[in-house]
C-alpha cells in the first residue's frame, strides 16, 4: 500500500529542440490570435457599419421620394420598378403595404408579418413618417424600416437580413481560424528545423561530454563549428579539454619523476636505517657521520616532499590576485634569505604594482634566492636582487651555468651535473617558472658578464 508521502513519478521533461518549437508555436499563436482577433473585429466593425449605411440610405431614400412625390403601394410593384430605383444597387428589399395594413400581393418577398404600428403608419395621413426595429422571422434576424405613404394610402417596409451578415462574418471567423492554424504549425515546423540545426550541435557537445565522463578519455573529437554561443562553448570545452590533458601529463610525469627522485633518499634512508641496531658497535666518529647521514637525508626528503606538494597542489589557487607592491615582496624574501644563508643581498626595486598572488610571488623570489647561494656558498660577492618594472632577477658570481643546462634548469627535477653533489630537489626553479606562468609571465635564465648567473622570470601586464 502507498503511503501518504509516497510521490507520482516524474514524467520526462521535453528536450530543447521540442521546447523551442513550442515556444515558436506558442509565440506565432499568441500573435495570430491577436492580430487575427484585432482584424476580425475591425473588419465585422467595417462591414455591420456600411450595412447599417445602406439601409439607413435605403430608408432615407424611400422617406425622401415619399415626401417628394404622392406615391401609392402599387407604384413599388409597377413595371416602372421604383424599387429597384431607390433601393438598387443596396442589398435591401422592400414590400408595400395598404392601407389597412396588408401585404400587397406581389411586393412580399419575405412574407414579414405586420404589426400594429406597421397597420398605424399605413393609415396614417401624414407622409414619410418612420419606423426602424428588428424583427424574427421564421428564424432570421431582420432590420425593418416602415415609411408611411400619407393620406391613409399605406406604407412602405424596407428590408435587411442581418443574417446574411452574420453568415458573411461566420466565413470570416472559420477562415481566419483557419489562417491562424496554418501559422502555428508552419512556426512550430520552422521552429523544430532551427532549433534542430541550434540543438543539433548542443547533442554533439553533450555526447562528447559523455564519452569523456564514461571513458576517462581525453582526446575526445569536439564540435566547435560556428560563430555564436554554441560554438564558443565547443571551442571552450575543447580548451577545456585541452588544458585536463595537459595536467593528466603533467601529473603523470610529476608521479614519475617524483617517485625517481624519492626513491634515492629513500634507499640511502633504508640503507642507514638498516645499520641503527649495530650502532652501539659502531665508532663513536662512525657513529656520529650516520646520525648526520639520517638527519639530512631526513631533511632533504622532507624538502622534497614540500616542494612536490607545493607544486602538485597549485596554493597560488587559495588566494585571490591582490595589488602587490614589488619592492615590498622582494624585500621581505631577501630578508628571509639572508637569515638562512648569512649571505649578503643587495636590492634594487622601484614602486612597480602588479595584481599577483602575493604569497606564489613571494616563493618565487625566495627560490631564487636560495638557487644564488647554493651555488656560491663561500661567495664574497653580494648576491643582487633587482626589480624593475615587470622583471624580477637574481645575480650572482657563482660557477654559473654550462650552455648546455641554460634551457633546461627549470625542468622539473633537473639537476646539471655540477648540481648534483649540492643539497636540493631540483624543483625550486620549476616552481618559479610555474609562478611566472600563471601570472602571465616567462622565466628566463643565462651567464653573468664576468662571471655568475642571472636567473629570473617576467610578469605580465
């Protein structure tokens, strides 16, 4: 048994492509019904009014002769056809009357009854007296204008069947309902094939979407044809894809570069671990060269894992671009350098402002720093940090770097061969190209006129 909160099955929403030929339709009906409504009426308006015209012409006309002349019934059933002069070519007829209120044999086409005032009239001395009304006969509907004749000679009923109006007006009605039903099924027609050519696209997008979530798959073929929305969004999801390609490869080979270079520590960690529970047994200056050994593999590895996941981790996404005074930044990262290498910096920065991630700029710096002086560890030279404009670099009077190192010193994990006796992971200057990169920027590295090296990076505009 269903219980109280027991809900009915949703049905299935209509796709995009039906929506919008309903919307279509529904717009061109909403529009045709107006317009058709609006034009009905005008036109039912237009035709009762120039009926009304003829018939009040017609009933001025007969009124008018009547005063004009003395006429008798029989003069509207005569062969001189005054009927037909005064009422054609209006489409109202006319039947005479006598004087005690008959129908005169010949002139009754529509066999009106008469009524009391018609026999009143009919008697009446005075002419062109004037009765309008509308009357039922044998079910129609009729306007009826009765014009004594005067002198107790009779009357005249002047004619207009209003049904044949309304009839006119129905054809009008079914015609127009007609027009109004042809417009919407040719809008709903055009909408379908625009909104399939608009859709059409949107399904392709939408099944390559699909196929990515379903396969993992990245190289997925995009649709991104076309100049409007949906063609802007084909191309930026194949950006998109783009840019999860790129990662998936960069990540692949962070993995894999990172489980190279932990696995040197960690074997040497393994291999002096190993030795710990001989080492009572172990010379006191043996002793103390393995406690040194572990504390700086420690260390190292410690310095390797940071740096890994500072760079898998992209913290330049926890905080937002700020106005960031460069003289400041490189300031307080070369304060910080000098209370880890006792080393001597020198700094020359003007008030350049950029928008930056202050806390990414400031590593930047700081790796640059640290690259100086452990490369010239016992330098008496003063490692120099210049800021200029949009450009951030660090000279020094170290060893400097060997031509063929110059284009690969800010590969992940690359150490040059001269490099690899000294403490370090090889990710420092990785990161700073990173940094560079992500505000727009490059980082450039190459030999110091007279010696050393000048390594840096550029901020975009």
């Amino acid at each position: 048994m269903t219980g109280p909160a027991a809900r009915r099955p949703r049905l299935p929403r209509p796709g995009l492509r039906t929506t919008l030929s309903l919307a279509f339709a529904v717009m061109a009906a909403v529009v045709a019904v107006v317009i058709g409504t609006l034009g009905y009426r005008a036109a039912a308006a237009l035709i009762r009014d120039d009926e009304s015209d003829d018939f009040n012409s017609a009933v001025h006309a007969v009124s008018g002769q009547v005063d004009r002349q003395k006429l008798f019934p029989g003069d509207f059933n005569s062969p001189s056809g005054l009927s037909e002069q005064l009422l054609h070519p209006i489409r109202v007829t006319a039947q005479a009357l006598d004087s005690h209120g008959a129908i005169l044999p010949g002139t009754g086409h529509l066999a009106l009854p008469t009524t009391a005032t018609d026999r009143e009239l009919a008697r009446a001395d005075e002419p062109a007296r004037t009765v309008i009304d509308e009357r039922r006969v044998g079910g129609r509907t009729c306007r009826v204008g009765v014009v004594s004749l005067g002198g107790s000679r009779g009357a005249v009923q002047v004619v207009l069947q209003l049904d044949d109006i309304e009839e006119l007006l129905e054809v009008l009605r079914h015609r127009m309902a007609a027009v109004v039903a042809a417009v919407v099924l040719v809008a709903g027609g055009s909408g379908w094939l625009v909104a399939g050519r608009i859709t059409g696209r949107l399904v392709r997008l939408t099944d390559a979407a699909e196929r990515v979530a379903a396969s993992g798959r990245l190289d997925v073929p995009v649709p991104a044809s076309g100049q409007d929305e949906v063609g802007r969004l084909g191309r930026a999801f194949d950006r998109m894809l783009v840019r999860l390609a790129t990662a998936k490869e960069n990540q692949r080979r962070l993995v894999q570069d990172a489980g190279h270079e932990l696995r040197t520590p960690l074997t040497s960690l393994r291999t002096n671990l190993s030795v710990l529970p001989s080492i009572d047994r172990l010379p006191p200056a043996e002793r103390t060269a393995l406690l040194a050994d572990l504390a700086e593999e420690a260390r190292e590895l410690t310095q390797l894992v940071e740096e890994l996941v500072a760079l898998a981790a992209d913290r330049k996404a926890d905080e937002d671009p700020v106005e960031v005074v460069l003289a400041e930044v490189v300031h307080e990262a070369a304060g910080q350098a000098r209370r880890r290498s006792d080393r001597e910096i020198t700094v020359v920065a003007d008030d350049t402002v950029v928008i930056a991630h202050p806390d990414a700029l400031a590593r930047a710096v700081g790796n640059l720093l640290d690259n100086a002086a452990k490369f010239d560890p016992a330098g008496t030279s003063p490692i120099e940090l210049v800021a200029h404009g949009l450009r951030v670099e660090v000279r020094d009077r170290g060893p400097g770097i060997d031509e063929t190192d110059l284009d690969r010193v800010f590969d992940r994990f690359y150490r040059a061969t001269a490099a690899r006796s000294l403490p370090g992971s090889g990710l420092g200057l990785a990161i700073v190209a990173e940094v560079a990169r992500s505000h727009g920027g490059t980082a450039y590295a190459a030999n110091r006129a007279g010696g050393g090296a000048v390594i840096g990076f550029t901020l975009g505009g």
